[in-house]
C-alpha cells in the first residue's frame, strides 16, 4: 500500500495535511471532553440535595424509631417523622432525576461538539486520501518495465490537456506510435506525477 507520494512537494503537503487532520480530531476530542465536564458542574446541586435529603430521612426514620418505642404514644410520635422521612426520600429522588438528566445531557452535548466536527473532517478528507491510496498502489505495480510506461503514456495521451501534450512534443502521439523514447517517457512522467509516482530512476537517468 502507497500511503504517500513520490514527488517532494506532493509528499510534503499530504504529510502537512494528515498531521492537520490529526490536530483536528484532538482539538474537538478535547474540546467535547471539557464541554462534558463543564456540563457535569450542573449536577452539583442535584448530587448536593441528594446526599441532603438521603441524610434528613435517615435521621428522621432513626428518630421515628427511637419514638416508635414509647409506650403508648410510639406510633402516634412516630408517625410525623416517618412522614418527614418520605418527603425527604422524595426530595432525594428528585436530586437523583435531576443529575440523570444533567448526565444525560452532558453525554449529549460532549458527543456533539467532537463528532460533528470530526465526521465533518473526515468525509471531506478521506474520500481524497483513499482514492489516492488506491490509484497510487495500484500505479506503483506498473512501473517497473518499459512496457508499463508505455501504459502510462498512453494514458496521458488520453487524459493530459492538449497544451500540456504539446510542450512534450508537436506530434505526441506519432512520437508514442513511432516508440520514441524521450516522449514516451516524459509523457509516462506526466501521467505518473498526477498519480503521485514518478519515472523509476534507470529512466530517469
């Protein structure tokens, strides 16, 4: 698998370009994280009423229990504090929704901030880096004999601008049919630079 090109220039810029995206995708990770935990903050005070009203019904029910074994009057003195207890107990459940719900939205709004970004990035790069991974994989296996460049060169025939065609030579195509070597190898070259290959180095030479 060919990752990245021949040519210095092209190398350089998809390197540049991949190290961005990385930067990219650790910025909106990073900044989804610090959203989530600012987020989080919110649920203080429903984690704060929790452990508050969880402490006032046990004391109220230890209370009540205690008074529950007066003589006489127990079930009568208890009887408020075990009603003290279960609207503790409610206040206590309602703390608990309510951080459920500031988690819920933490996950929610954390996930957003980094995903958007991120597949936004990543549809608009990788389709690019793909289809150059596959073209320039599948070219590197066809550069490796005369043969194979006139391949390359008859594709350039069909695919490189007429202008381009022609500071290669007046009659490119005569010159490809006659097999001359020069042009068949500076049209090879044309079609392998725009593929991210270049000329093996015995042609080059």
């Amino acid at each position: 698998m060919k990752l990245y090109a021949d040519t210095p220039v092209r190398r350089t810029r998809q390197v540049v370009a991949d190290l961005l995206l990385v930067a990219w995708l650790v910025l909106w990770a990073w900044s989804g994280s610090v959203v989530h935990d600012a987020t989080l903050e919110l649920a203080g005070p429903g984690r704060q009423l929790t452990e508050s009203a969880t402490g006032l019904s046990g004391s109220m029910q230890d209370a009540g229990g205690v008074l529950g074994g007066l003589p006489v009057v127990g079930d009568e003195a208890r009887a408020p504090f075990d009603g003290a207890a279960g609207a503790a107990e409610r206040l206590a459940d309602a703390g608990r929704t309510q951080v459920a719900s500031v988690e819920r939205l933490a996950d929610l709004l954390g996930w957003s901030v980094a995903a958007i970004p991120i597949l936004l990035a990543l549809l608009a790069y990788l389709p690019l880096r793909v289809r150059f991974v596959r073209r320039a994989t599948a070219g590197a296996r066809f550069v490796d004999s005369v043969d194979d460049l006139d391949l390359f060169a008859l594709r350039a025939l069909a695919h490189q601008p007429m202008h381009v065609l022609a500071r290669v030579s007046d009659d490119p195509a005569g010159a490809w049919r006659r097999g001359d070597r020069a042009v068949t190898d500076r049209l090879a070259e044309l079609e392998l630079r725009s593929v991210g290959l270049r000329l093996p180095a015995e042609r080059r030479a």
